[in-house]
C-alpha cells in the first residue's frame, strides 16, 4: 500500500494494528518517531481511510497542560538585576536546595 506524500512514517496498517493492540499515544509517537501533532494527522488519515472512528489513549490528554514547563534558558535576570549583583551574562552556578529555598553559588573557576 503506498504510504503517500504527506509522512514518510505514516504507516496505516502499522498504525491501525497498534491501536487495535491498546498502545498509547506514548507508545506510538515513540515507536513512529513523531509528535502527538503528527499523531493526530496520522489517525484522521487512518480513520478518513478505514471510515471507522478510533480512539488512542493520552492523545487528546490535557491534564499536563497546566503543569509548568522549564524552559531551555534557564532562570533569567534582567540586566538591571544582574548589574546589581557583578554577576555577567553565562555565569555558570551551581544549585542547592536548603528546605524552602533554592541557593545559587557561583562555580569557582579553575
């Protein structure tokens, strides 16, 4: 069966047994490497294909969307802050916690 132009992953009977099987969404963006985006476009294509709805567990689940995410900067200072310090932009710091406080320490050069 030929797989289309739109993924080189898409995989219809691949996709279809695997649902059949129970796997979750988790399961499947790994096993195809794709996202959940991709996913999703996979299975209307699939359904649109086999006119049958199909529903694959913890693709559409939004409980984790409220949870923070840690972005890849870090923790950011303003310029102002950071003037204030004598601290410079890329500084390296080393983190412990001590009960309800997060403590920054400078990493001692070499």
């Amino acid at each position: 069966m030929a797989k289309g132009n739109y993924s080189i992953r898409y995989d219809p009977d691949k996709l279809r047994k695997m649902i059949e099987e129970g796997k979750t969404a988790k399961e499947i963006t790994q096993e195809f490497q794709i996202s959940p985006y991709t996913l999703r476009e996979h299975l209307v294509m699939l359904q649109n294909l086999d006119k049958k709805i199909y529903v694959v567990n913890g693709l559409f689940d939004y409980s984790k969307v409220e949870e923070s995410k840690v972005k890849k900067e870090g923790i950011v200072f303003s310029k102002e802050m950071l003037a204030k310090t004598g601290f410079e932009p890329g500084d390296c710091f080393e983190m412990t916690v001590e009960k309800d406080r997060i403590v920054l320490k400078k990493c001692e050069s070499d």
